[in-house]
C-alpha cells in the first residue's frame, strides 16, 4: 500500500464530488454562489468525507447515495470556519494561507454564507431522497443523525462553550467536553452516516461512533501537544499561544508526557475497536494513526 | 366564523408546539437553548406556521406529522430575523418592542445562535422520520422543499440581493425577484410542506405553490403601501423610512395607486384560486385577505 498516493487519490475524487454538488453560478445571487465556492474550495484535508466514504465501503456499501452526504459534511464544517473567522468571533482574517470568506465579500456576505452553506449542506443531503426513492427510511436516519452532530448536541454545542469559555480557566472535564463536541461530534457523524447508508447493523454504527470519538480526541490532543513540541516553520502558524493565551489544554491539564500518552492509548484503543469489525481496512487504519501522529 | 378568536386559539396551538420541540435548557451549552427560546418565543404573527396547518387540514392530513415541519418553518423564519439583526447587516437593537439576540447574548452568540435554530429546524423535521417511518418518503419531500426555499434560490438567496442592493437605485423587476424570494419563499414552503404531508395531487401542490406566491408579493407591496399611508402611531415604527433611504419600493416604482390595485389583484387572484381547488376554505381566505388588506 502506497498510504500517500492512495489519500491522494481518494481527496481528488472528494474534490470533484464538491465540485459536482456546488451550485452553478447563476442568477442575481451569483455573488454567494461565488463566496461558497471560495469557501468550499480552499482545500483541507477532507477528513470528514474520507472516513465517511470509507467506512460506508468497509461495510459494503454501493451506489452514489453516499455522494450527496459527503458533500453535505464537509460544507457544515466550511461554514462552522467561515462562521468561526468572523470578527465578532475569532477575527481571522487569513486561513490556509488565503484570505477568509468576510475579508473578501465582506462581513455581511460572511454571515450569508455561512448561512447559505449550512442550509445548502441539508439541501444537497435531501437530493439523496430524489436519486435513491427506495432507501428513503435510512436517508432519513442519516439526516438526523447528520442534523443531530452540527447542532447544540454536537459542533455548535461545543463551539457555544468555547466561545463562552475563552479568556477563564475551565476545568479538564469542560476542555474534554468542549473537544468531545466541537471536533468529535463531526467526525463521529461522517463515519455514523457512512455506516447507516451502507446498511451496517446496529452495533457497528455504535462501535463506529466510537471508534470516532477517540479519534477526534487524539486529534485536538495531539494540536496541543504540536503547540508546544514543534516549530512554527513546520506548522506554518505561531507555537506556545496557548501558554501565552493562558488558555487551558491537555498540556497544560495533565502534563505535557501524559497528554502524549493519552493521545496514544486513545488511538491504539481506536485501531484495536477498528480491527475488530473484522473487515479489511488497512488504508483507514493508516489514516487514523496518521490523524493523531502528525508532525503538523 | 368569529376570525379574530379562531386566529388566536390557533395561534395559542402553534406557541404550545413550538415550546413543545424546542431543546430542553440543560448541560454545559444552556446558554444557546435559553438564546433559541429568547427569539422563537418574542411573539409574532405565526403566519407560517398556521398557513401550514391550515393546507394540512384542507387537504385532509391525519396526524401530528406535521407539528415539527410547523416548529421547523418558524425556527428558519427566526433565525433569518436573528442574523439580519445582527450589527454587519441591518444592525437592529430593537424587535417587536424586545431587545434583539444579539443585544442580549452578545455579537458572538447571536450568529451562534442563528446558526442553531437553522440547525435545529432540520434536527426537529427530521424527529419525523422516527415518529412516522411509514411517510418516510413523503416526509423526505417535505424536507427538501423546507431547504429549497430557505437556501440560495429561495429566501437567502432573496437576502443576499436585497444586502447588496442597498443604497442603490433598483429596477422594479430586481425588486420583485428580491419579494418573491425573501419573502414569498418561506410562505410557499409552509403551503407546500402542508400540502405534500397530507398527501395531495401533484397540481394542488402547484397551485398552492403559485397563491401562497401572489399572497408573499402582495403583503410586501402592503407594506411600502403603509409606510406611505400610514402613521408612526398605528405602525409601530417611522413611516415615510423608504423615501428618506431613497429606497426603490412598489410606490416609487409603479406610484400608490398601481401598487394598491397590484396588491388586491394579486390577493383576488389568490383567493379565487383557493376557491377552485373546491375546498371549505372559509378561514385561509379570510386569513389571506387580512394579510394584505391590513392597517398595520
């Protein structure tokens, strides 16, 4: 297995299922058909669609009714970022090396597309119900399961805390909460829906769940732990802000060895769950690892 | 028919649904919840909501189906009120008498907590799937109309040429496509949404399509009609606030006399269109003829 050139692969294919569900620029709206695409298309890693797409072929799922949801996922977290950069929340004027969203079509066209993407996200999701009529009842539990993870009970969930939160000190317990929310709830639903749409039984949606919410731990453990181990060369942003924040991270909860630790029980634990299905899924097991032990 | 009591003992039903579906106010993200309840819950005509009951009913839909899509559309229309309130866009402190969303909770909240009522609108039609398996597909086509008309091509799509219109000369045929979708948009949904859950024939969804249309457009050109017509004290608020704005509206663009029989051709039309689908409709039309041929 060549793990680089089979991710490449893979996030092409991605960006051309974007591409493919992205309106047309047309019309007197034109303008945020344009801030969408800007957004949308900025690259990342396209996490969220990838687990999603692989898991629903480890459980042998068929047709293009995961298409539409791969979409869906990745224009729910573009528009949590084009929403998170915004002035009157964390102000970034820059993401990616590119200018943000409200920089270049201004704060009001930031809200708006925001708005738009979340909304279109629901939209492209529900074009699933036209192309597969048949699969409607597990279309629908996707959608829920989908809607269910964005919201107060998942991403915004977690972001309302973070916002809240910034600037004091919280406890461990909070900062494992927040994390749990802010990135996990996301990752947990690409590889939930993945699952459900490919016809997976009950207890393999659950363990899947699982398995993701470890991961999505390890992950934001794992930014802490770049933040005060690696350079700001190889991360291509400033390191020790979160000491010169104050702000509170699994660093600075347990200990810069511990956290390390932490990180990796949660993915050995993850790859072991992942093993147990009982399925080939070498590339998704190397991504998973590759997730947490990243040097940037 | 006593139309002022009939209106308010279905409007007291929609407040109870609405408190019904929206989210316990728990947990570390209470805040939110509390933000959520702070805006759906500061009053307002409900006119989605009931026009969508009502279409149910007509057609003779069975059940509490459509309870969370009435708890849904008024949880988009909100959020829509929530962000455009907001300082980057019509920066207003004050609605319906209220301090706005974003006065109360903060600038960061208030896109947060729009954000949330537009996720949790999909997250409450979706509860449907649960409750009603057996519509699945029908619940399916709700959802995607319900999405359709709140995106791009339907009310935001209206607010995002309406944002960039602002303070210039318009053509009158820009400001009807902005009438249609901002407004007529949303009102369409909840007549269809109505419609396609209670099972209805493709040309009856149609053609409540095209009243609940003309209906949208008429009570918009009510409104420039009033801000010229009417006073400070019966409205609530400055009149005469287009002309000093030099606002291109339905007076200016066709003079009051065009606008007034524009808005009761458009209401006519409607009505008489109710009439044909040969329905006892005896509240719908008064309640659409009140909205355009109203005082305030």
């Amino acid at each position: 297995m060549n793990f680089k050139e089979d991710c490449r692969k893979r996030t092409e294919k991605i960006e051309e299922i974007l591409r493919k569900y992205l309106p047309d620029q047309t019309g007197h709206q034109q303008i945020i058909e344009e801030a969408m695409e800007y957004s949308l298309m900025a690259g990342g890693k396209r996490l969220r669609p990838m687990l999603m797409k692989e898991t629903f072929d480890l459980f042998g799922g068929k047709g293009g009714v995961i298409e539409p949801f791969m979409a869906a996922i990745e224009m729910i977290h573009t528009y949590s970022l084009v929403h998170d950069d915004l002035p009157a929340m964390d102000n970034d004027d820059y993401r990616r090396g590119r200018k943000t969203t409200h920089v270049v079509y201004g704060e009001d066209m930031g809200i708006l597309t925001g708005d738009a993407l979340l909304n279109y996200a629901f939209e492209t999701a529900c074009s699933a119900f036209e192309t597969d009529p048949q699969n409607s009842i597990l279309i629908g539990r996707a959608l829920k399961i989908l809607a269910g993870k964005a919201g107060i009970y998942g991403m915004i969930g977690g972001q309302v805390v973070d916002v809240r939160s910034a600037g004091c000190k919280i406890s461990g317990e909070l900062l494992a909460f927040i994390y749990r929310l802010k990135t996990g709830a996301l990752i947990e639903a690409s590889v939930m829906i993945g699952a459900v749409l490919a016809g997976a039984k009950e207890e393999e949606i659950g363990k899947m769940e699982e398995i993701a919410g470890k991961i999505g731990l390890a992950f934001q453990i794992q930014d802490d732990i770049l933040d005060v181990t690696s350079t700001t060369e190889i991360l291509g942003k400033p390191v020790h802000s979160d000491e010169k924040n104050e702000k509170t991270t699994y660093v600075t909860w347990k200990g810069l060895e511990k956290a390390k630790e932490e990180a990796a029980r949660l993915t050995e634990e993850a790859v072991e769950e992942l093993r147990s299905i009982g399925k080939e899924c070498g590339f998704m097991e190397e991504l998973l690892r590759r997730l947490v032990y990243r040097e940037k």
